[in-house]
C-alpha cells in the first residue's frame, strides 16, 4: 500500500490531429481529450503498476478541470488497498497539469493474480 508510478507527457496538436484522426473526425481542439488522460493511466496499470498480466476490472474517473493541449500532464496510480484473498488491488488515480492542478481523479480496481513476474538472467 503507497506504492506509486507516474508518467508525464503532452499532447501536441500533432498528437491530437492523429487520435481524432483514427476517431474519424476532422477538427482542431485545444484540449486533451478525456480518453487520452484514461489512456495514460490505462498505461500505468497495464505496464508498470501493477504491471505485464494485470486484468483491468473497473475504473471510475471524475474529470474536474480541461487539460491544456501542448502542456505536461502527469498521470499518477497508487495502491489504496490490497486483497490478497481475491488477487485483488485498489488504486487511487489522478492527472494533473505542470502547475499541479487536478484535472481527473478516481479509482481503478485490478485483478492480479496472473501479473508476470521479471525473468532473472
């Protein structure tokens, strides 16, 4: 319990024409689009905490605030809660901008008994 990762990236309007591109829609925005933000936690989740094999059960997210396109955003999960008896994991989940600000926040709950282990040399 405590154990944290984060990322930190930004979005250009380069990366944003691409994603709304393969959404098939031709516009521009100045905002992050949410599902980038869930994306980034997805990431986390999935490669660094709890890691390669975790089966990803819920995730509930309350955007709060518009994520500025071109600005660093960190995404950042942490163990709440760990339920050994049912390979079970809690984690809290935030995005916030390069001044602090919350942008989301929320829960995401994981299953992981099958997360693989590093092989050693």
């Amino acid at each position: 319990i405590g154990d944290r990762e984060s990322v930190t990236r930004s979005f250009d309007q380069n990366a944003l024409s691409d994603f709304l591109g393969l959404a098939g829609v031709a516009r521009t925005v100045r905002h992050v689009p949410e599902p980038l933000l869930s994306g980034m936690i997805s990431y986390l989740l999935g490669v660094e905490l709890p890691g390669p094999g975790t089966n990803y059960l819920k995730q509930e997210t309350h955007f709060l605030a518009a994520a500025p396109a071109g600005e660093p955003i960190t995404a950042t999960v942490e163990i709440t809660r760990l339920r050994p008896d049912k390979h079970l994991c809690d984690l809290s989940t935030t995005c916030t901008d390069a001044a602090g600000n919350v942008l989301c926040t929320g829960r995401a709950l994981v299953l992981v008994k099958d997360v693989a282990r590093p092989i050693e040399a």
